[in-house]
C-alpha cells in the first residue's frame, strides 16, 4: 500500500508542476491575427476519419462555389492537412503526429472533420483523443456552440472552457492499487477568466442581459467553486448583465422544458458539463449532425463538427448518407471569425432553409434519405438562387407565426 501511495504523490507532484506551467504560459500568450490585415487566408482543412472524409468534400464543395472569388484571386487557400486518420496517429503513437502538428500552425484557421479516439479496452491502443490534443497544443481555450431553432424560440450560445477540467487532466489518472483508481480535474483562475470574460463580451454585443454560469459547485467545491467566484468578479465589469449560477442537472432539465428553454440566451460551462449539455442542445435542433462549433484561442482557431467519426456508419456501407450539416455548421462559424460576415450570413441563410425549413431533402442516415452529397447540391443551389433572402425571411415570419413557437 505505501508503495502505491509514494507512486501516486509523485505523479500528482508531476500533474501540479505541469499545470502551473500552463498557468505562466497563459499569461504570456500573445494575441492572434487581425484577419482584414492578412493578404491570404490559409484556411486548413482536416478531413479526419469515419465519415470525415465525406462531409469534408461536401462541405468543400459548398465552400468553393460560396468563396469563388477569393479562391480564384489567391486571398483565400483551402489547404487539405491529411494525417489525422486513427491509422495515421497510431502509426505515430501521438494523438496528432509532428508534422501534422507542425502543418496546423501554419495556417490561419482550421475546418475540422471528426476524428476516432479509441477508448481504453478496445481493439486499439488508448492514444489521447485528437480533439483535446488539439486544443491544448493550440491553446483552443473557447469551445464556442450555438444552437438556433426559431419556431421554437430558441437561440442559445454555449461557452465551454476547452483546455481544462476533467479532459486535461482525463488521460492522466492513475490505478493507485488493483482496487482504486483515481482521475483529476484542475482549473486556473487565468482559464476561468478568459473563458467568462468571453461570454460576457458576447452577451454584450448581442444585447444579452444575464449569463448562466453552469457548474455543480454544490458537490465539486473547489474547482467549480473558483469558477464562480471568477465569474462574480468578472460580472461586475458589465453592467447590466446578470450572473447567474446554474447547477448543470438542472440545466440539463430545463433545456427540454418547454417553458423555461425559450427564456436561456447565453452559458458559460467547465469542460465536462459543456461537452454533454451542447450536445443535448444540439439534439433540440435536429441531432449533434446539425450543429457546428468553434474553438477559439489567442492565436488560433479550429471550427469544427461537434458529433464523432461515426465508424459504425462506414462499416454498414452506410458513409455517404451522413449529414455534412454540422460541418457546414462550423464553416459558418469561421467565415465570421475571419471578417468574411456576408458569405457566413447567407451559407447560415441557406442552411436555415435547407436543414430546417423547406426541408426538401432529408437526411436519416440510410438509404431511405438524402445522401451528403444531395444535401450539398440542395445548399449551392438555394446559395445560387436569386431570392435567399426573401424565402428566408418569408420562413422565419412563417415559423414565428407558428403554434409552435414556444410549444
């Protein structure tokens, strides 16, 4: 026993000296790009695994026809950055190899396809998973996911802390003994800041009056406790936005209660409740297919789908059925990111019609449905047509007039 125990004090004594590291890099790390200033945008695209290279090439294609211009004029260059396929990082043993990792840092921004991260137990070895890899290595700290659903009156924005909690920590627990084993959460105060202050900004800038922080400080005390603490501190920089403390069980109720989800604008989440609560509002929009995220950082950013590699899918001949939604989701998210505000206006436009209004073609994931590649024919057709606007418009006055708004 005392064995086991001297192993786990000096691996925590490792964990600690590690993450008070990060907390001097944070504070040193500089500011990114102004993109108006940048003469060609390098735009990596990653098409990752499962259906990855699927919703990738479709999502592309949108892109090309929506960016044309530029693409033809050399302001913007969609690199393809292959190497995150699971064959490729296993072949490396690290979650993103060097030169993969090397390649991502040379450009702007990143449109991320999913990545297969294998769970311990399974046929594969337990490399990190990709996304958190890349998150850290990148300092993605603002895991960004909005969720809109007009008819029902629901327009949500959910701002995870990226780089912290449970997941940067996740892979590096400990069997202290054959019977007990430990895993660790931690969290900064720089972390916490950043990631707060960002959504109050927000909230701000949209004419959003109160802040939902969603933590369970109830049971994890320290931890989640220091993040509400920073975020009555920060609240008071912003006037006229409220802080309100949320605990996530609740939250997880209430985002499918009809009378109360309408009223919620704006969250700001630890890591592990950001992860599972986006994800049950993404399934309120239509599915985890419909809906993109960006991970945001002082010097980079990935935009990206926020569902998995689905290999099951593949296995069952079943790929090209998947829906590229989330991913053209996130290609919305990083056309506005960059300063390119009109073209994320109308591919977000001509993605409310085809994914959510009109619905022509539907997609279910099988042969009964619309493929990936019908569903971006729908969308660079409804991009090309001369009235986008007006049958947007026309669909959300429809939608608000509807019985169902509010339900």
């Amino acid at each position: 026993m005392s064995e086991g125990i001297a192993r786990a004090v000096a691996h925590f004594a490792g964990l600690m000296r590690e993450q008070l590291e990060r907390v001097e890099r944070m504070k040193k790390r500089p500011r990114g790009p102004a993109f108006a200033e940048v003469s060609r945008l390098v735009i990596g695209v990653c098409p990752g695994d499962g259906i990855g290279p699927v919703i990738t090439r479709e999502t592309g294609r949108v892109l090309g026809v929506l960016l044309s211009s530029e693409l033809a004029s050399g302001r913007v260059e969609l690199r393809v950055i292959d190497g995150l396929t699971l064959e490729n990082r296993l072949a490396h043993g690290k979650a993103i190899p060097d030169p993969v990792l090397a390649a991502l840092k040379e450009c702007h921004v990143i449109l991320k396809a999913p990545t297969t991260t294998p769970e311990k137990g399974g046929p594969y070895p337990n490399i990190e998973s990709a996304n958190v890899a890349m998150r850290r290595e990148l300092d993605l700290f603002a895991n960004v996911r909005p969720v809109k659903v007009p008819q029902l009156g629901i327009d949500w924005v959910f701002f995870r802390e990226n780089t912290e909690g449970a997941y940067i920590l996740g892979s590096k627990g400990l069997m202290v003994s054959d019977e007990l084993g430990v895993d660790f959460t931690a969290v900064t105060r720089p972390g916490c800041e950043r990631i707060i202050r960002m959504a109050f900004e927000h909230a701000r800038a949209h004419g959003v009056d109160r802040v939902l922080g969603v933590t369970k400080a109830n049971v994890i005390k320290t931890t989640d406790g220091l993040f509400l603490e920073v975020g009555a501190h920060i609240a008071r920089e912003f006037p006229g936005i409220a802080w309100e403390s949320w605990y996530a069980d609740i939250v997880a109720a209430k985002l499918i209660d009809p009378k109360r989800r309408s009223t919620f604008r704006v969250f700001v989440l630890p890591n592990l409740y950001g992860d599972i609560l986006s994800d049950e509002a993404a399934e309120v929009q239509g599915g985890v297919g419909t809906a993109g995220s960006a991970n945001i950082g002082t010097e980079h950013a990935m935009f990206e789908a926020i569902h998995g590699s689905a290999p099951r899918m593949v296995q069952e001949g079943r790929g090209a059925y998947a829906d590229p939604s989330s991913l053209m989701r996130a290609a919305v998210m990083m056309l506005g990111h960059v300063g390119m505000s009109e073209a994320s206006a109308r591919l977000e436009k001509a993605l409310d019609l085809c994914g959510q209004f009109e619905r022509r073609l539907v997609i279910t994931g099988r042969a009964d449905g619309a493929t990936a590649e019908d569903f971006a024919d729908y969308v660079i057709a409804t991009l090309a047509s001369g009235d986008l606007d007006v049958r947007w418009q026309a669909a959300v006055d429809a939608a608000a007039g509807s019985p169902g708004k509010g339900e």
